[in-house]
C-alpha cells in the first residue's frame, strides 16, 4: 500500500464543540501535507463544519468524506430518564451515496430535535429509517460494539452486527481499529475485534479519531478540554486525552502498528474510493412565488413594476421608465424576479398591518424596482445610487435585501413568512461565538491557574479594537514584553494563538433567516436554539448556506423604527392626526434647527458627544449633511470631517486634479465619502461599465495584491484609451480611488439610515411630547437611558409627571396642555 492511498476517515474539528481543535480547512490542509488524496470530517452529534469542509477540500484538491458521530440512544431516543438514558454510543457514519448524505442531514436533525438528552441521540427506528447509503465504523471506545468487544461479549456483538447490517446494508459495517495503547481497554477491543471480525466476516478499518492535527498540538487540545470543563491544567482529577495521541498522524506510523492487520489500513482507501456525494455551489434554490394562474414571477414582476412606476412618480420620465427597464432585464436574465417578489410581499403586508419598516438598508435603494415595489423608500435617481452597486451584472450573486423592521413587532412578520412557506422552509441561522484574541488568553490562562485580576491585566494589554488579531497584538511593545519576559505568559499566548477564532459555542444569528425552496434539512441540518425550545436553527451558519445557493434574508429589529410608530401613534391618539411619515417634507428648517442646536437625544445615528460635537461646527442645512455626517464619522474617514465642515462654509479651498473630477466630488466638496463616487470615476475616465467599476471596488477592499495590480493595470489602460495623461491615471488611481475605495461608504445605506435620522428629527421638533413620551416607552427598561431622557424633558421644558390612575396609560403618556400651563406633560 502507498502513503498516498491511505485515508484519515474519522477526524474531529473545531466543530464538534469544546472537544476538538482544528478548524475543517485545517484538516484538509493537513491531509494534504502527509500526501492524502482524501480526508473524512465526523464531528460529534452535528454536522456543523460539513459543508464548510466539502468546500475547503474541493479548493485544495483533496476529496471530502462526509461523516457524523452520531450516538445512539440506549433506548429509544424518546426515553429520557436520569441514569439509564444518560448512557449513549457513538457511532461513526460516512455519506456513501448521495441519498446517504440526505440520511445524514435527517439523522443529525431528528438526534437534536427529538433525541436531546445531553447529547443529541439516535435509535434503531430512525437507523432503520435512513440508513441506505450510509457506511458505519463501530467508533471509539465508549461505542455499543466496542463496549461489547471488552467485556468478550460475543453474543451482543453477533446481535449488533446483525442489527447495524438491517440498517446499513451488508458490507455497510466496518469495525474501527485505533492504535491507542495507552488508553485503557483500546488494545483488547482491537484484538477482540479482529478476532470476531473473521468470524462474522466484518471488514476492519484503521483510524485516528483524530482531535487535532498534530502531535504538538496535544497541549492546546488539552486546555480547550478544560475551558469545556472549567478545569485547570494542573487538577489529577479532570478529564484528559494528553496521555495518547489524536492527532492525524503519518501512515509509516500507522502501518508499523497495524502490519498485522494491514487489510485495516487498505480498507480506508476503499471506503474515500466507495464515497460519491456532491454539493453543489453556485446555483441558487429561491422558492417559488405564488402567481395567478398562466401567469410568471417575471411577468408579475413586471406587472407590479410598471405599476409602481406610476404610483411613485406619477408621470415617469423617459429616465425613470429607461432604468427600470434595465434593472427588469437584469433580474430577468439571473432569474432572480421571485427574489424580488417575496420580499415585496413581505414587506408590504408589515406595512398594511401598520409596521414600520425601513426605508432602505445595505445597497437596497440602489434599485428603482424596490422603490417601486415599496420595498424602500428612497429615490435611487433622486440620490444618484447605482444599480450595480445592488445587482452587479459582471459578478452575479445573490444580492442582500436586509429589511429593519420596528423590533416590537419584527417577530410578527417572521411568523407571516412562515404561515406563506412553511416552518420547515423558514428557519433562523446559527452562529458560533469565537475565541477572540482576549478571550482566548484570558480563558486559557484561567485553564493554568493564573489569578483572574492578573490574566485580565495581561489581556487587557490586547488593543480593544473588533478583529484584533493575537499575532498583531504581539507587535505592540506591552505585549511583546511580556511575551519576552515571563514563561507563564509566553505558554499562555502560544496556546492562545491555537485556540484564536475557533468556536466556542452556538447560538441564534441575531437576525438572518433562510426561506428555502425544498424543506430546509434538505440542504442542512436543524435543530433547537440552546435554551430555547420554541426557536429551530439551522446547523450552518450564513456563509456555507450562501455557498449552497440558499435565499437568506436578514430580518432587522430597529428600536428607533420602534420610536417612531410609538410616536405616530400617540399623535393619533392624542390630536386626532394621521402622519405618513414617508411623505414628510425633507427640507423642514425646524429639523434642521434642531440638529444645529444638537438637541439629538433620541435622533438616530445622531446623538452621541463627537457626533453633537460636529453638527454644532457642521450646522447642517441640508439632507445631504445628515448623510454625509453619517458615513464620515467612521474610524479613517473621521479625520476628513473638518474639512468637510470648513469647505462647507467655504473657510477652505476647494482643488481637484483634473476638471473631469469636479462634477463627481463637488457635492461633497471634493471629498470623496462614498463608493459610488469611485464607481463613477472609474467610468468617467477609464470607460468602466459600472459593473467593472464596482468589481474595482472590490478588488481595493479585499487587499489582494494580484487583483489589485491587474485592476490597476486595466484603470491605466482604459484612461489612456479615453484621451487622458498616462501621470494622471496612475496619480487619479493612486491617490484618489485607492484610499477612498479603502473606506468609501455605501451611499444607498447612508441616504437609507440618514433618512431615519431625519424622521426621528421632524418628529422630536414638530411633535415633541408625543416624540419623548414614545422615547421614554421604548427605553422604559434601561434605567440609565430613562434618566437621561427624563432631563432631556426637562431641558425641552415637558414636565414629567408620576403615574396617574385615572391619566396614564400603559406606557409614558401624554396628556394635553391646559390653558394655564402652555406646556404637554407626560405621565
């Protein structure tokens, strides 16, 4: 046998929680590196890195097993009774066959939905049920056969051989060899397996149950054993693996101790040869939306396209019809009308049932469709916004819809899509909490006994900023001292960089769903939210459900939406008025008083001290400031706010390298804030489609040196080919699109939130009492936020009074000013 034909089949990652160490790319790299042509992931009880894994390993040429420790139920996996259903057996399964990966994803939603007793647990009737096309290894020691082998009970393993073949098949059951000669028991198994192996004519297979890669990772591993079990390194007592090696270690290895049974070794190359599963990337799964009959999702998006045309613009321009049109094309020839179509749907019916709803968020309101099909509420013309920006016709992916609704009645909606798709269509997204650089070091210097107060004050010397990386970190000199100058803290940061972004635990994606077109454990598992039996969630998180083409939507809760229907309705209440607050007017000066008098406690994205601080220099005139404050005070783009506030007062000059660039930068004063402005000036002067220029944009973001020089290359040319100097397009490149692409903001997203911004605004000075009362209602249960609101009252000169039984209602209310006292007050 070769090295190369040898395959690791049972391998643990990051995955199987708090118990292995390597993320699944790891695990593929590392098969590649011992010369493996194929690598199989099993983690424990869910299928949380499957996908993920298939992925890597298609990437990097290797071919993925597909595989699950499932345990099995002593029982039935209903039976859930304490110290005789904690007992359970593990039980490694690989996807031979296509139908065999479906049985996966059944088997691991049905062990979490039904089987739950410590573990997630599955039993004869389910086996029976989906097992065709799966190929099973007895597992590790604790496994019902292992267990059997021990104790040289042979008629229960005859018994369970007999059973495990009624699931799986004849030649369907493997025993599982490893080579553990220090963990107790594991050297009679094998020889108690071989034996009976023969007598049943039972295939044996070599494995590693592997827990990391490599042998130098053993003491990581055992630190991640003891942040599991809260434990330290030092305590005799605890659970441990470091006495035997679970690593993926080398064939050489592998056949010294298995050249007595070296058919073992030559089994896993016949197994990775007998496994055929596919997932397919790049196609889209959207459902179906529902159209009258003879009709389609593109006709009726056209239909209610036109429709809307009217509606909104009353008599559309050739402009307004022309841009239609091209979006219509667009989303016709990706298929992507029914996308469009459900969203709608949902949206409109939040909007019936008296729900704010955002009037755009993310690059959304870059379509005159959505505005047409009120899904957003800006004017993309009106704002200059880019439909490519949206749906790129160069780069076809699914574009985002991300949709913020008043958190009060968010759920609401969530259940409408369900009661149209189905519960088994709409699911919530999981997501993993990872050890970030700080928490890995304090939670492994915890696992050495270090003190508290002493591991916070080395973890503190991690700068806060989100996405520090350990290894940055060590660049700075308080921590690299450290690191130089105490062997303590040298062995807690070393295993800390091992531990860095693994996961740590699942949990509820704050907002993102998936509607699927075939139930959703067609395409993954599902399974219950920790501490939450009411919420199912799927077990892969948003970008491997992307991957697999999958509609994913981002249901938003916004308090300040909130705010403003609270707000609109107590106007109603209390003087009889209806507000459409879409149809404000924009150009209110009391607003625009208020924001210059910075009295923004309560104005969205508007209120914090740097934020009041600039609007006081600033003196905002115009809806254009609020968006552009919005994008500017950012980290980098902050340091440009000075100019942007003197130039709009015109105390500093204004220059631009070539004419062509003035029409573009003039509206912000020659400073470029947002990322349609890049796109533009890549068509302006190197003749980009917009495609090709925000494709631009995305190559600067990414920082990948090979895309960025060849954009660069391209920039040149084509500004050459459109008459300009050769200096100016490499300077126009250099120092105008690169560090503006670098931190550009999203114009559609701006203009989206600004225009939050100014309705929380018109309502605080027009409608001031009713605008607090909502305020102090939505915030009721934040002490701190109260008080603050409370002399903010006061300061606006609204009295606020104790409850009152016979005046308040549920929530802060309003009562109308008397005669005397030309003032509201809220109860």
């Amino acid at each position: 046998m070769k090295p190369e034909d040898f395959v690791h089949l049972h391998c643990h990652s990051t995955y199987s929680l708090l118990e292995a160490l390597p993320r699944p790319e790891e695990i593929v790299l590392h098969a590649k590196e011992l010369g493996q042509s194929a690598v199989g992931l099993a983690d424990k009880g869910y299928t949380y890195g499957l996908t993920e894994f298939y992925k890597s390993a298609k990437e990097h040429g290797v071919k993925p097993i597909l595989g699950l420790e499932t345990y099995v139920a002593a029982r039935s996996r209903h039976d859930k009774e304490s110290g005789i259903d904690s007992k359970r057996f593990p039980l490694v399964l690989l996807a031979e066959t296509q139908k065999g990966y479906e049985n996966l994803l059944e088997l691991a939603t049905a062990s979490a939905l039904e089987g739950m007793y410590y573990k997630p647990r599955v039993d004869g009737e389910l086996l029976k049920e989906y097992g065709e096309g799966l190929i099973a290894l007895t597992g590790p020691i604790s496994g019902a056969i292992p267990k059997a082998a021990l104790n040289e009970d042979g008629e229960t393993i005859k018994k369970l051989v007999e059973e495990y073949r009624s699931y799986f098949g004849e030649d369907n059951l493997y025993f599982e060899l490893m080579d553990l000669p220090n963990v107790s028991g594991q050297s009679e198994i094998n020889q108690q397996l071989i034996k009976w192996g023969k007598e049943l004519n039972v295939p044996l297979v070599a494995t590693c149950n592997s827990h990391y890669c490599k042998s130098t990772d053993a003491e990581a591993h055992d630190v991640v054993l003891c942040i599991q079990k809260n434990a330290r390194v030092d305590d005799p007592s605890r659970f441990s693996m470091k006495d035997s090696d679970f690593s993926m270690r080398s064939f050489e290895e592998l056949e010294t101790a298995f050249k007595h049974v070296p058919e073992a070794l030559e089994n896993t190359k016949v197994i990775a040869d007998r496994c055929k599963t596919k997932l397919e990337f790049g196609k889209y799964h959207i459902p179906r939306f529902p159209v009258p009959k003879g009709s389609s999702e593109k006709e009726e998006l056209r239909i209610l396209a036109e429709k809307g045309l009217k509606k909104r613009y009353g008599k559309p321009t050739k402009e307004h019809k022309e841009r239609l049109e091209y979006e219509l094309k667009i989303i016709e020839q990706v298929e992507f009308s029914g996308y469009f179509l459900i969203v709608a749907d949902f949206v409109n019916e939040a909007k019936n049932r008296g729900i704010i709803v955002g009037p755009g968020r993310g690059s959304a309101a870059s379509s005159i469709i959505a505005y047409c099909l009120n899904i957003t509420g800006i004017d993309p013309l009106e704002h200059d916004l880019f439909f490519e920006r949206f749906l790129n016709p160069e780069r076809i992916s699914m574009p985002d819809f991300d949709i913020d609704f008043a958190d009060n009645r968010r759920d609401e909606i969530l259940e409408y899509v369900r009661e149209k798709y189905g519960n088994d269509h709409v699911v919530q997204i999981c997501t993993f909490g990872t050890l970030a650089a700080r928490a890995a070091v304090k939670d492994v210097g915890r696992a050495y006994g270090v003190p508290f107060m002493e591991m916070n004050t080395l973890a503190k010397l991690i700068p806060e900023r989100p996405g520090t990386k350990l290894k940055d970190a060590l660049e700075t000199s308080e921590l690299k001292t450290a690191y130089d100058s105490n062997e303590t803290y040298k062995q807690i940061i070393d295993t800390a960089l091992k531990l860095e972004g693994k996961a740590r635990h699942v949990s509820v994606h704050a907002c993102g769903v998936i509607i699927t077109e075939k139930p959703t454990v067609k395409y993954t598992a599902i399974q219950k939210a920790p501490k939450d039996d009411e919420t199912i969630i799927t077990q892969s998180h948003a970008k491997p459900l992307e991957a697999l083409g999958l509609l994913k939507m981002d249901f938003l809760g916004l308090m300040n939406l909130t705010v403003i229907q609270t707000t609109l309705e107590i106007i109603k209440r209390t003087k009889d008025k209806e507000i459409d607050i879409s149809k404000i007017p924009i150009d209110d000066k009391k607003v625009f008083a208020l924001l210059q008098k910075t009295d923004t406690t309560g104005v969205f994205q508007l209120e914090s001290g740097g934020m009041r601080r600039y609007l006081k220099q600033l003196k905002p005139t115009k809806f254009e400031d609020i968006a552009a404050m919005i994008s500017l005070f950012r980290p980098g783009p902050m340091e440009w706010i000075p100019s942007y506030i003197k130039r709009k007062h015109g105390k500093e000059e204004i220059k631009y390298i070539h004419k062509d660039l003035k029409p573009i930068l003039e509206p912000t004063y020659g400073i470029g804030i947002y990322q349609e402005q890049i796109l533009e000036i890549a068509r302006v002067f190197a003749g980009f489609s917009l495609g090709e220029a925000d494709l631009l944009r995305r190559a600067i973001g990414k920082k990948i040196k090979k895309e960025l020089d060849a954009q660069r290359e391209k920039f040149i040319k084509g500004s050459i080919d459109q008459g300009y100097d050769e200096k100016l397009a490499i300077k126009i490149f250099d120092d105008v699109i690169t560090p503006f692409a670098g931190y550009g903001f999203n114009k559609a997203h701006a203009t989206g939130y600004a225009r939050i911004s100014y309705e929380t605004a018109y309502l605080k000075a027009r409608y001031p009492a009713e605008f607090m009362a909502a305020l102090l209602s939505c915030d009721a249960q934040r002490t701190d936020r109260v008080m603050i609101e409370i002399q903010e009252c006061r300061t606006m000169g609204i009295e606020v009074l104790p409850p009152d039984i016979n005046e308040s209602l549920r929530h802060f209310t309003v009562v109308p000013a008397t005669i005397n006292n030309q003032q509201s007050t809220i109860n």
